[in-house]
C-alpha cells in the first residue's frame, strides 16, 4: 500500500508541474503575440495618401520590424551601412539614392524621437503601442 501512495505523489506531481509548463509555455506564447499598433500618415509630396491606424499582431520591437509585418503599408526596405532603409511605401518607391525623392519619418511622440531631436534608423528605432509616426515621400 505504501508503494502505491508514493506511486500516486509521484503521478500527481508530475502531472501539476506539467500543466504549470504549459502554463508557462502558453503565457509565454501570448506575450509574444502581443498587438502593436501605431498611427500612420503619409504623405506624397505634400498630399496626404494614408491616414490610419494600422496594427501587427506579432512581436516587434523597432519600426522595421513593424513595417516589414505591416502588409497594408506593402512597404519595402533593403539593407544599407546604416540599418534598413525603407525603399517603398504603397507603391511609391525612391527610384535614384542620389537625386531622390526618398522617403523620411518623423513622430510627435516616440520618446526616442523626441529626445533627440529626430527618428533613429528604422532598425534601431525602437517603438511601442501608440506611437504616430508620418512618412514623407520628399526631395530636399
């Protein structure tokens, strides 16, 4: 008898520790499956083209991120010395780096833009959920 109430601890606890690490998996799952969503406007030239909110139900942590899972936006960016830089967005694609028009970003409230004064590069540029931010398709 004494055999087979150890037997039984020995099941129970099993059992519980592993309901904890799906537990813990699932919780850990969800966390990174967070929504992020920011409000985007972009402009062409001076003329506003998108106005919205646009969300990703991924985790991302820098505005790269958030734009390469952002489908809407069909934004496309390639790698350069300085981190991504963003080529197109909507269909409107930087045709000459040396000429231009190429595309900038600015946001009235991401605290790392507003810090310093300016965006960091897309890749380093670090975001959370209710930041705005406004894409210019613009010579200088």
């Amino acid at each position: 008898m004494g055999k087979l109430c150890k037997l039984l601890a020995i099941c129970c606890i099993l059992f519980v520790s592993g309901c904890t690490n799906k537990e813990i998996s699932e919780t850990a799952k969800s966390a990174s499956q967070e929504t992020i969503t920011l409000h985007i406007v972009v402009n062409k030239e001076g003329e506003e083209i998108f106005n919205k909110n646009v969300s990703v139900k991924d985790h991302v942590t820098t505005l790269a991120d958030f734009l390469e899972k952002a489908n809407e936006l069909k934004v496309e960016m390639e790698d350069s010395a300085y981190g991504k830089k963003i080529v197109s967005i909507l269909g409107v694609k930087t045709k000459d780096w040396q000429k231009g028009p190429w595309w900038l970003y600015e946001s009235s409230n991401n605290e790392s833009c507003q810090a310093s004064g300016q965006c960091d590069a897309a890749s380093a540029l670090k975001i959370k959920d209710g930041d705005d931010f406004t894409f210019n398709f613009q010579g200088m």
